[in-house]
C-alpha cells in the first residue's frame, strides 16, 4: 500500500461524508418549502435557492471525491512511496472497512435524531399542536439515514467492487 492508496481512500470517505450532508440539506430544504407554501415570503424562497445550490456543489464534489478519488490522489500525491507494512491488507479491504465505519456512524447519527423527533410529535399531539410536516420530515430523514448506514454496512463489498469496475480497474 503507497501514500496514494491511503490518500485515495481518505478522499472517499471524505466523499461520502458529503453525501451525509447533503441528505441534511435536503431535508432542510423540504422544511423550508413547506413554509414557503404558507408563508409565501420571498425571504424563503432565496434561502431555498441558496441551498440548493449547495446541494448541487456538494453533489459535485461528493462526485468526484468518490468515482475520481484516483485521479485526484495522482494531483495531490506526486510520490508514489510504498509504505513499510508488516500486514498483507488489501486497498479494497481497507475501503470495505471504511464504508463499514461509516455506515455505522451515520445510523448512530442518525437514531437519536429520530427517537427525538417521534418525542417531540408525542408532546405535540398531547397539546394537540402537531407540526406534521417538520416532524415527519425528521423522520423520513432518520430512515433514510439508517437505510443508507445499514446499506453500506451490508453492501461494503459490492460498493467498492462497483468503484473498481467504475473506474475500469
């Protein structure tokens, strides 16, 4: 394994974790429409450009950082030294691990953020004061979140199978 191995590895895991944000921008997005439909303020409707713009860079760059992640390792990392290993790891087995890590850190994210919003509909519905949109917007987040931590959990080894060949390896 060369210094370029793990820098094309920290890029995808980097890459990733662009992904994580962009699920929370477009959670926050779909709040804002919401009120933007009630409110109709002008003020909201910049506010959502704004993040959809975002999203749209971030897209690009999660892009990027995960599908050329070998080309930018070659741009930033000229020398190609192999580093001294006692171990016969595997890139792949490193990136199956490292989907793997976050897999699971986006589902421990991603549960106490639905347990509270459940909660937090729970108290509504005891006012009679539920905010059905935001709450329930929280939710379908939180799901999403842990499909996509429980698919890469279970799915690490087809993922970085499917960059290999993506990449034409």
């Amino acid at each position: 394994m060369t210094k370029r191995d793990i820098l094309e590895l920290a890029i995808k895991i980097i890459g990733i974790y662009i992904v994580i944000l962009i699920l929370s921008l477009i959670n926050t997005i779909l709040t804002f429409i919401t009120n933007l439909i009630r409110m109709q303020d002008i003020n909201n409707s910049l506010f959502i450009i704004s993040y959809t713009i975002s999203i749209i860079i971030y897209f690009i760059v999660a892009y990027n950082f995960i599908f050329r992640a070998d080309s930018l390792a070659n741009i930033i990392c000229k020398e190609d030294k192999s580093l001294e290993c006692n171990s016969s790891i595997q890139k792949e087995t490193i990136q199956e691990i490292a989907f793997i890590i976050v897999g699971i850190c986006l589902i421990a994210i991603a549960i106490p953020k639905i347990t509270d919003a459940i909660i937090n509909i729970i108290q509504q519905g005891r006012f009679k004061n539920i905010q059905f949109t935001r709450g329930f917007s929280y939710i379908v987040d939180s799901i999403v979140q842990i499909g996509i931590g429980v698919f890469l959990i279970l799915g690490s080894k087809g993922i970085v199978n499917s960059i290999k060949k993506l990449r034409g390896a």
